[in-house]
C-alpha cells in the first residue's frame, strides 16, 4: 500500500488503520440501532473500500447479528464502524473515529424519519427515510 493519506483509530490507540484513498461515501446515520451501538444521538460515517484501508496495530473486534457487524476495540471498548455483508469489500468507519473528521463533513442523512425531534442539524443535505446506499435485499439495515 503507498503513503497513508487518512488515518484513524480507538480511543485507547491499540486499533489504528490507514487508508490509501478517499473515501467514497459520507453519511449521517439518524436509526435507531446507530443510536443505540454508540450511545450518540446521530453518527457519522466515512465509507473506503478495504483495498484501500490498512490495520496498523491492533486487532478489531466485531459484534453484530449477519449481515452487519459492528466493529469495535475490545480493549477501550470504542466503537470503530461496521461492515454489511450485502455491501462487500467496503468497511464503514464512524467519521469521529478518524484522526481528522473535520475532513469528512456528511454529504447526505439516512434514516432521517428517526431523526430526534430535539436535534437541530440546519444543511440542505439529500434526506432518505431509510438507506442510502440500495442492498440487495429488502431488510432493514444502518446506513
Ligand atoms: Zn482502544
Ligand atoms: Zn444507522
């Protein structure tokens, strides 16, 4: 892999990873389940796909029913992102997880008819009642 040009990791530092490229996708995440895994009102996502993305040190740790998982650092406990099994080859970082998220700004809303009636987010950014990226199944899922 050449030069890192985005970095990120845990809060602890055990889990880094690197990445090679931009990413390809930007989001806020307004469901419930998001809400729920992080204990954050809304969270942000950064996709790459994971030819790009390097683990530095560290081993990530995953939970989640198929086809999501969430992955974490089981030593800090801090939530790193998630992947979906029906979106292969792509890991999904929580934006605040990046050293640099302020490079990341979102670029759309998923989920956002669960967004929280008290969170003032002011953007014209597109809004989608539920995904934002097609999967080719019907059911429900983040992002
Ligand atoms: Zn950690
Ligand atoms: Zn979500």
């Amino acid at each position: 892999m050449s030069k890192p040009l985005h970095e990120g990791g845990c809060r602890c530092g055990q889990v880094r990873f690197a990445t090679s490229a931009g990413p390809f996708f930007t989001s806020y995440c307004h469901c419930r389940d998001c809400q729920r895994a992080t204990g954050a009102p809304v969270v942000a996502f950064v996709g790459f796909h994971d030819d790009e993305v390097t683990w530095s040190s560290g081993k990530v740790s995953t939970y989640g029913e198929p086809p999501v998982k969430r992955l974490f650092c089981a030593s800090c406990g801090a939530p790193i992102g998630y992947r979906d099994a029906r979106l292969p080859r792509r890991t999904y970082f929580y934006t605040a997880a990046m050293n640099a998220p302020e490079d990341f700004p979102p670029s759309q809303h998923a989920f956002a008819g669960e967004q929280l009636s008290w969170l003032e987010l002011t953007d014209d950014l597109p809004r989608h009642d539920a995904t934002s990226e097609p999967r080719p199944t019907t059911n429900r899922t983040v992002t």
